[in-house]
C-alpha cells in the first residue's frame, strides 16, 4: 500500500536548518566520533559492550534481527550476535601491561610449540604480541565469520527470505498473477529502436492506443507532452533517442535555469557548513532543495530519458535525502554520484558511492574499524547494489566484505582512509580474492576499490541490473528472454549503460509491452503537471513569503504533496528504495488524492506557478459535447476514450454526445478535464 511507504515525521520538520539535533557543540556531527545513525530503518549502532573486536549489524552489537522496512519488503531474521570462539583476528586491547600479561603467556606457549618440534606455527595473533607492526590475518578461515546460528556462514541470505527481492515481495499476489498472465513472454532484438517498433505487434490487453511514438514517450520520459509527441516525429525513434543519451548536449530549459532561485544546489559540503547560519535565515534546507530541483528536473527538463534514469539509480543505488548528514551531503551525492554517472558506468557509480561521504555515513560506516565491524554497507553492497540477494554470496562473504571495507570514513566533510582502522589480512567474496596485507594506506583503498568494481561487474550484477531496468521500462513481470539480451550487454559492456539502455529499445519486448506499466504516485503527479503544461513562472499578482521565491515555494509545496502521497525522490528511508511494480502502490486513498491535485491544477489553485486556462486547452474547442471530449483526450491523453469511457465523461458533465457545448463546456470544462485525468490511459503509462 502507498501509504506504507510514506517515511516518519521528522520532528521540527517545518522549522529551518537547524531542526536537524546533532550532539556534537557546533551542531554538527564529529565524524570521527560520530554517534550512530538511529533512522527507520533500524541502522542503529550503540556503543560496544565491553572492550575487544565486535559484529556489528544493523541492530547493533546484540540486535535481535533486521527490522523490515515499510511497504512489505521481506527482509531476513535473525540476529547479528558475535559468532562464537575467538571472534576477529585480532587481539582484545591494546592495553600495556594486559599486552605484557599477553606476551608473557604466548611465550610460554611458544616454549610449548617449541617443544613439540612445531616452532614456525605460531599464528598471526601469537606473532603480533611480539611486534608493533601491523599484523595481517585470514579471515577466510572456518572460525572469523562463519556467521551466527541463524545465519551459517556458507548460506546463501535468498535462502532465508520468502521472496528474493523487493518487486517480487508484491507480484505473489492474486493480481501479481494476473499482471503475468497478460504480459508478452519473449521476442528478439532488431537492428535499431525504429526497427524493433515498426516489426512489433502488441498483443496484449490495454487501453492505451497502439502507437510507439506514444509508448516510447511514455515510458522514455516523466509524461508525454504536444511538444515530446512532435519531436519523436520530427526526429523519428532513432535519432530522438540518439539525443536523449546525450542530455549534455541538450540546452536546460527555463525552468532548470531557474533553480538558481535554490541557493543551496551548487554548495560544497564545506560550503554549506560554514554558511549554515545564513542559509537557516533564509529558510533553505538543504536536503530538501536537492528534491525540489529533482521535481523540476521531472516537469520541465528537455532531458527526460536522463531524468528518468536518475530516478532509476536514486531507487536502485538508495540513499534517503532525510537521514541525519543529508542536509550537508545529499546533494554532493546527487550531482557527483548519481547524475555522474548515470548514463556512463554503473561500476564506477558504485565505486564513487563507497567513497561518498553520504553514503558512508547513511549506512554507519564511518564507525566501523577492525576492531568493531559494522556489516550495514557491506550487506548492502552485495545485497541492494550489485549482486542481489540470491546472487550467490554467504553470510561469510558479507563478513569478510565487512573486514574488508574497514578503514573508511568521513573527516572535516571529506572522504578520508583511516589505516589504522583497516583489518589486514587475505579476504575472498564471491570469487574475489586478496592477500589484502599492505600497511600502505593508498594500496589497501585501492584493494577495496577492486572489490567493489568487481562485484559491480559480477554476472549476477548484470542479471540484477538488466531485471530493474526491464522492470522499469517494460513491464512488473519482464520476460526472460529480454533480461538476459539485456544482462549479456551489460556484461559485454563492462557496466556501460548506454549499450544496455540501446538494447533495450532495440528489443521486441519493449514494443510490445504497451499499457503494462502503472504510474506510481510520483509519476502521476509529475507526468499531470506535464500534461496539463503548468509553467515555472508565478501567476500575475502572487506575492510571496520573502524568504523565498515563488518557485521555491512551489516547488516545496509539490515535495509536501508528493509526501502525503507515500513517494518523492530520494524519499524512502530504507536503502531498499521505493518498489517499481502496481501493486506495491494499490491504494484508493492515494489515487483520490492524486486526482484532487490534478483539480487544483486545472483550477490553478497553485498561484507559485502558471497554468493554461481548461477552456483552453483545445485550441479550437468543438461545438459538440462528444467532439469535445475527443479532442480533450487527445491534448491531455494523447488518444481517445473508449466509447464506455467517453459515455462516463459526459455524464460527469450531464450531456449527450451531440449536445451544443461552448469552450467552457457549459461550465463544466474543469470537472470533465479532471474525469479524463482520472481515467486508465492517464494512469498507464
């Protein structure tokens, strides 16, 4: 259910800035001391116990198990506890005379060893006692993370979950059946897009009309709009969707031009810091900016395949825009990770991700070292962002992932490596194997950066990725035959997205596949401001708070809706991001709701910005109800009704099809434009 999704209040949201409560004096977080975040998703990491090396998983040193995210996304149980036996290899304190006691017992032990002819066995953790330099151990032993009991070290985590990820929780239902029974079960790749459209028949059930220039602008950007419509056709398939992988190319529009209007987009995380006084003054918050300007970039950028697939990684590669550092962090990560990256390479998408600040401290670790290892952004690495849950690592692997990524974290608002918080010593993860021993600083960042491009390479990578994609694209129950065309490109491609996103519109599957995608909330909403061609100027005579400009203002308000809604950018608090198929987002009291912001629309009750008037719409109105109607549908729709539909609008308007109706439909434009937007054709996509 959509309203599932919606995250918890935060407290003092309204207030400025400063509602954000950190600990540390200046009121903001000491990042080399920085106190768990303690957000919905239950990622919370109090103090250690006691002295000595610690698991640590999302609920801690002792959690009893992974809370589940909302929306019903099935997560495994079980607790993270220390496994049993000596833990991680490495000694319990550095205390002085313990060290002492210590050396002294491993010296009669070694007189032991001696003794018994076996003088070079002594292990790792015997021989560091005797030394100060750094010790490097094997944590691919039997013992070091073997796991909990509940968690062996050699299963593999789909094991313990009832569905292997988040779209697949919801498609076991009766209408998840029922969505696969009417999607299209296989096809071919042709020698372009146009090629692929013009071979295509679409055989399924659907409303939609069976047009690919409407279904590419459906499914390629945020909404068609007249303009989208006769660019495809100016351009034909192939070159508009040449030039939308190139939205560098691509001049912004008005409106992008003026997000100048939010001062905090183009801050520097230093930057925003040290004006945080000023910036509070004025009422800006920064990570709620970074979702304002993603909401424009949906309405109104001529680069909508691009916007569509940051939309695409912001769900996949999720991290919230409110959690506690995202006002200082979230839109860095935005602009030099995300938008980055997100037609380029997925591998170095992922790499720039683990060394972001936001997303190191989103998943806690900044407090993870080699003596306290926190397991969240290893879990999540392997589990979200690369290989999937049933893409074949053990609880052993997310471990020594864990050890691995040690040493990572976040000093004066920049990405730094601690070496002293890195755990030495041979590591293997799903196939990746690393002596991992150089006391060099520079050497072990680099190992760990080869980890992560190689689990973003890894086949399962590619199937994982080529099924959101296809998910996104095609339809909640994507064949087979598609996700594999598509998972071979990536593969072949090293992670490029382009050749992958060029497969995909090559392919029949995506012809095919009209009406077979249901716009969540978010989408609605942004693809009606599209269609009804709201503009990002104020209407004459608005005045507004004068800490903001109108566009701020509106922008915001459409952030707040689309949060009663249960969906904005960057919005869900768990690093699951928000699920893509229909029937995570049933609900009837968000669809009335959506259908309530498009009646203020078309009233152009939002004053921040400008409206076209429903009485003209339709350039040329006709002089009969049905004709009206008609034409009505093809400017908001892009086709017509069908008759049992059409027959409902006029009765909304309480006229025959032949009655004489003027521009204003006799009153009733507003309630008949409103009916149309509700209909099925708006709500497809």
């Amino acid at each position: 259910m959509a309203d599932l999704n919606v995250p918890p209040r935060r407290p003092r949201d309204d207030r400025g800035w400063d509602g954000f409560q950190h600990p540390h004096p200046d009121g903001y977080r000491d990042l080399d001391n920085a106190m768990p975040y303690a957000g919905p998703a239950g990622y919370a990491t109090p103090a250690p116990p006691g002295p000595g090396p610690q698991w640590v998983g999302p609920d801690g040193f002792a959690g009893g198990g992974y809370a589940q995210p909302s929306g019903g996304y099935a997560q495994p149980s079980g607790g993270y506890a220390p496994p049993p036996g000596p833990g991680l290899p490495n000694l319990d304190d550095d205390d002085e005379p313990r060290r002492g006691r210590r050396r002294a017992l491993a010296a009669l032990g070694g007189a032991a060893v001696v003794a018994g002819g076996a003088a070079l066995a002594l292990s790792p953790r015997v021989r560091g006692l005797f030394s100060d330099d750094p010790v490097a151990g094997d944590a691919t032993g039997t013992v070091v993370t073997d796991g909990t009991a509940a968690r062996p070290g050699g299963q593999q985590p789909s094991t313990v979950r009832t569905y292997t990820e988040q779209n697949e929780s919801y498609m076991g239902s009766r209408a998840g059946a029922a969505l696969k029974r009417n999607a299209p079960s296989g096809g071919r790749i042709f020698a372009s897009p146009a090629a692929a459209a013009a071979a295509t028949q679409v055989t399924v059930k659907t409303v939609l009309a069976k047009d690919p220039i409407r279904h590419l602008a459906s499914r390629a950007t945020f909404g068609a709009t007249p303009k989208v419509l006769a660019d495809i056709k100016r351009l034909g398939i192939d070159d508009w969707l040449r030039q939308q992988l190139q939205p560098e190319k691509i001049a912004p529009t008005k409106a992008e031009l003026k997000l100048a209007e939010l001062p905090t987009l183009k801050l520097t995380p230093t930057q925003l810091r040290d004006q945080r006084d000023q910036l509070n003054e004025r009422g800006a918050q920064p990570e709620r900016e970074t979702v304002d300007a993603t909401i424009a970039r949906q309405i109104w950028s001529d680069r909508q395949l691009f916007e569509v697939m940051v939309d695409f990684w912001n769900d996949f590669l999720h991290v919230a825009a409110d959690f506690d550092g995202g006002e200082i962090y979230r839109n860095s990560f935005d602009q030099d990770v995300i938008r980055k990256h997100a037609l380029g390479s997925y591998p170095e998408m992922l790499v720039a991700a683990n060394r972001h600040p936001a997303l190191l401290i989103y998943l806690n670790q900044t407090d993870s070292r080699k003596d306290a290892v926190n397991e969240n952004l290893a879990r999540e690495n392997l589990e979200l962002y690369s290989v999937g849950v049933d893409g074949g690592y053990t609880e052993k692997d997310v471990r020594q992932a864990a050890l691995l990524q040690t040493g990572r974290g976040v000093a004066d608002g920049k990405y730094v490596f601690h070496a002293d918080r890195h755990y030495l010593g041979k590591v293997k993860i799903l196939g990746f194997s690393h002596a991992n021993n150089s006391a060099d600083p520079k050497a072990a960042d680099k190992v760990i950066d080869q980890y992560i491009t190689y689990i973003a390479q890894h086949q399962s990578t590619a199937q994982y990725v080529a099924r959101s994609l296809a998910t996104r694209f095609v339809s909640d129950t994507p064949p087979k035959s598609l996700v594999d065309r598509l998972a071979k490109a990536y593969t072949t491609n090293k992670g490029q997205i382009r050749p992958v996103l060029a497969t995909l519109f090559s392919s029949s599957e995506f012809w095919a596949a009209v009406g077979q995608k249901v716009r969540r909330p978010m989408e609605y909403l942004v693809a009606t401001y599209r269609s009804l061609g709201v503009g990002p100027e104020a209407s004459a005579g608005f005045e507004g708070d004068k800490r903001r400009t109108p566009y701020a203002q509106g922008l915001r308000q459409i952030q707040d809706k689309l949060r009663e809604l249960g969906q904005y950018p960057m919005g869900k608090p768990t690093p699951d991001g928000y699920a893509d198929v229909y029937v995570a987002w049933t609900s009837a009291g968000t669809m009335v709701d959506g259908w309530n912001e498009a009646g203020d629309l078309i009233g152009g009750w939002r004053k921040q910005f400008t409206f076209v008037k429903p009485e003209k719409l339709v350039a040329k109105p006709p002089a009969t109800a049905g004709a009206y109607v008609d034409a009505l549908a093809q400017r908001l729709v892009h086709q017509k009704l069908s008759a049992k539909e059409k027959a409902l609008v006029l009765g909304v308007a309480g006229v025959s099809a032949g009655a004489k109706v003027d521009a204003t439909f006799n009153g009733a434009i507003a309630a008949v434009a409103r009916t149309i937007l509700a209909s099925p054709q708006h709500h497809l996509r």
